[in-house]
C-alpha cells in the first residue's frame, strides 16, 4: 500500500484535533479517534460532539470508532495523526507497544518534545524508526475555532516527499480549506514553535498597555528573529513572507483565539505563570516552546532578543514592565 492511504487516526481529543477529524471526515467514509478519558468518549457518542471542545462541531458517530487503547488504534490505522500537546506526548507514547515504523504519522503538534528538545518529527524517528519520507506536519494561519465555524482557512502540509505530502493534502482539502506543500519539515516546525513564544510577547505587551503601533513593530522584529534562527539551524531557500511562516506568526499574534496571546495578556496584566495556567482551560504550548529554544539556542548562540525577553519573564521571574522596556531599546 502507498502512503498515505489506508484508515486515518486522530491521536487526541482537544480542539485542533477535533478540527482537523472534522476536516477529515469530509474526505473519509470512517476514522479511528484515540481519546484517553473513557467518559469523554461515552458523551461523545450520546451527543454528537466532542463535550470539552468545539461543542458547536457535530459529527455523525457511526462514522467515528473511537477508542482509549492506544495501541489497537494504531495498530487498526495506517495514518495516524498525532494532535496531543507536546508536553504530554511522550507520557502517551510511553503506554505504546505497537511498531509504528511501517506507519504515516502526521504531527499537528506545534512544540518541541520537553527535556529531549527534539522536534516532534525528529523525536519519531529517533524513537519509533518512522522514516522521514513517511512523517508530515500540519501548520499555517488556522485557528481551530475558525475550521469549526467553516471559515476560509489555508494549511500547508509539510514531508520531505512531496508526492506523500500532496496526497496527504487531499484529506484536508474541502469548501474551506485550501492546502499547499513543502519540503521544509524542520523550518516549518521551528517557526511553528516560534510563534507561540512569540505571540506570548505580543500578549505580554497587550497587556502592558502597548498599542498597535508597537505591536506591529515586534511583530516585524519577530519575523526576523525567526528568520534569523531557522536559517542558522536548517539553512535552506525559504520565503518567510508564505503564510506558513508569517501567516502563522501573525494570526497566532493577533487573533483573540490565540491561547498563547491570551497567556501573554495575563502575565503583562499582573498573574503568575501559575495562576495563568490554572485559569486557562488549555494548554498554551509557547510557555513550553520558550524554554526549550532557549535550550537549543544555547548551542547555536543565535541573537534572540524576544526569545530572551520571554524566557525571563516567565522563568527567570523577571517584572514585565522591566524586560519589556529593555526589550523596546534593543528593536527597531
């Protein structure tokens, strides 16, 4: 059998994955669905929709054989799409025991595996022996509460065969979802990390009280950033200005529906990172992502002012207000 075809699999029950099960489902007779929680299953099924998130999206069951034994999804499936964040994924993975080698694996995930500060493709690879030709990632300027309202939205699939990549695409091509490809797997999950961090500066900002005109300017000096790391650690011809690069980086900065924006605000405005985190229903990936490229960062020494600014202000306990103010002298 050719990738990626055969029976596709949602690995996570948040709102990008029920997004993306909705994507797919306009393509696909029948999916696999992985959740972990037995009772969010059995509500699934008695309502039509996923009861945590994206309530509004209904879906027709019979279509649907959901499961919480890891292992018989992916051993009954031949895609798996993996949309768990990433600060969990290795405590789901721990439970597998199946080979996933001969399988396409497909990373909705936009972080870095903690600790081992692998991008996700990479830690696949590494750990489950799935070839590079048979891992994409899924990124682009695509909120999941946009994909459950059905408004235009564009994706980019990324696989170092672009034959798997465009076949892949089909899945998730509908009314309103227009998808490209690319062969740039690494600089697409870097910036994917990045702008998270990102857009928890522009929140951090927000809530400070900065306005647009500064916004629109740490934005500008975040594409460069940006620009500036991923062509240290993946050198490669790359137009930043595509929507998966700078798209991503500016709705995920801008939009109310970004998590990590709304993370950001709450620090500028007063709250801990832990009071933040305990409000917030969902989990805001660029809290992790700062410190992990810090991390890596310490082995390329790439100039990351907001990168910098980030991390103090979240790690190191440093006061908004002052990091900030160092960060407006150090930009143009």
């Amino acid at each position: 059998m050719s990738f990626p075809q055969g029976k596709v699999a949602i690995m996570g029950g948040g709102s990008w994955a029920t997004a993306i099960a909705k994507m797919v489902l306009n393509n696909e007779d029948s999916i696999n669905w992985y959740m972990r929680r037995d009772d969010r299953i059995a509500d699934f099924k008695r309502t039509g929709h996923n009861p945590g998130y994206l309530s509004s999206v209904h879906f027709d069951v019979n279509r649907i054989n959901f499961s919480s034994d890891i292992n018989q999804v992916i051993k009954d499936s031949d895609v798996l799409i993996f949309v768990t964040p990433s600060p969990y994924l290795k405590s789901h993975l721990k439970k597998v025991k199946t080979r996933m080698h001969d399988k396409f694996v497909v990373t909705a995930i936009k972080g870095i595996v903690p600790e081992d500060n692998l991008l996700v493709s990479d830690y696949f690879h590494k750990e489950y022996h799935v070839p590079y030709d048979n891992i994409a990632v899924i990124a682009g300027p695509c909120h999941a509460e946009e994909i459950a309202l059905e408004r235009l939205s564009y994706l980019t699939v990324g696989c170092s065969d672009r034959d798997n990549a465009l076949s892949f695409a089909k899945k998730l091509n509908c009314s309103y979802v227009k998808t490209t490809v690319s062969d740039d797997v690494t600089g697409i999950e870097y910036s994917s990390v990045l702008k998270n961090v990102y857009a928890i500066a522009a929140g951090i900002c927000s809530g400070l009280k900065y306005g647009d005109n500064f916004q629109a300017v740490l934005m500008s000096n975040a594409l460069v950033e940006m620009s500036r790391f991923i062509d240290f650690v993946h050198p490669l011809k790359r137009v930043v200005s595509e929507s998966v690069y700078m798209g991503d980086l500016l709705v995920t900065g801008y939009s109310n529906f970004s998590r990590n924006r709304v993370f950001g605000s709450m620090i500028g405005k007063g709250y801990s990172v832990k009071s933040a985190q305990l409000e917030m229903e969902m989990v805001a990936e660029g809290y992790y992502g700062t410190k992990c490229i810090k991390e890596i960062n310490r082995k390329y020494h790439v100039n990351m002012p907001i990168v910098d600014a980030v991390y103090n202000i979240l790690y190191e306990r440093i006061s908004p207000v002052i990091e900030i103010k160092l960060l407006t002298d150090s930009i143009r």
